[in-house]
C-alpha cells in the first residue's frame, strides 16, 4: 500500500485568497503579474474549481512571498495498492 497526499482544493482557494489579502493585492493585481485577460482563473483558484498549472504556482509563491507548501493544503492521504 502506498500513501498518496491529496490537495484540498477548496481549502486551498480558501488559503490564496486569504494570501493575496493579507499581500494587499487585489485580483485584478494578480491578474496582470500572470498577464491574463480575464481574472476567471483567478477567481476559479479562489473558489477552489480549479488549481494553478505548477508554473503558476510558482509563481503565486514568488509574488505571495512564500512556498508553494504554504499555498497548498492537503487532506488526509489516500492509500493505493499498486500491482507488483
């Protein structure tokens, strides 16, 4: 059996959003560092509906001024029994 670690997506959204306030940024600010056109992915990370690619999570991380593991929330791990 093998332990796999599994991100809580809403909670994480929960953590970036209070991040980003606590940065004194506003969506709109993220959304021209990442240099998107709409701030719909912003908005869905926040929610929790959808992740950062890892490139933007790396990112978010520079600008937040922490590490991707502070971002990241994770629930209690799964486990799998991976074929021999």
């Amino acid at each position: 059996m093998v332990r796999v670690p599994v991100i809580d997506m809403t909670a994480t959204g929960i953590n970036i959003t209070r991040m980003r306030i606590r940065a004194g940024l506003t969506v709109r600010d993220i959304q021209d560092i990442f240099g998107f056109s709409t701030p719909q992915a912003i908005y869905k990370w926040q929610r929790g509906t959808a992740m950062p690619t890892v490139d933007n999570l790396a990112v978010l991380a520079a600008v937040l001024g922490v590490k991707i593991d502070d971002i990241l929330v994770f629930q209690d791990s799964r486990q799998f029994r991976i074929p021999a």
